[in-house]
C-alpha cells in the first residue's frame, strides 16, 4: 500500500490502488486475528522450522473446522 506524506498526497491512481488491495487484506488480517484471539496463535509455542509449520497447519485446520460448523448451524 502507498502511504501520504505531508507535502505529497495520494494521486487517484494510488487510492484506487489501495483501496484494492484493502479489499483483499481485510478477509487476511480478519483470519489471523481470529486465530489470535480464539486459537491462541499470538506466539510460539514451538522452536524450530518443521514444528512451526506443524503448528500453523493444525491452526488453519482447527480454524476450518471452526467455521464449517459455524456455517451449517
């Protein structure tokens, strides 16, 4: 995203470019903050590569499972 600076605002190009990317970071950030706040996934629990992705793929998965069941009820 580009940012203003105090003598140097947006062009229309910019805004309309970041009002796109705004569109899709949005449905993102709103995911990890889910996990952050339901899932417990503000830190590591685990050193190393492989167990972080262990970790990460078990969240995304507790996260799925979370809001398929939240969908069909």
């Amino acid at each position: 995203m580009k940012k203003a600076f105090r003598n140097r605002p947006l062009t229309e190009e910019d805004k309309l470019v970041n009002r796109h990317i705004s569109l899709v970071r949005f449905k993102v950030e709103r995911a990890f903050g889910t996990w952050k706040k339901d899932l417990r996934f503000s830190r590591a629990r685990y050193v190393g590569k492989e167990k972080m992705e262990y970790e990460l793929a078990f969240t995304g998965l507790a996260f799925n499972i979370k809001k398929a069941v939240n969908l069909c009820f």
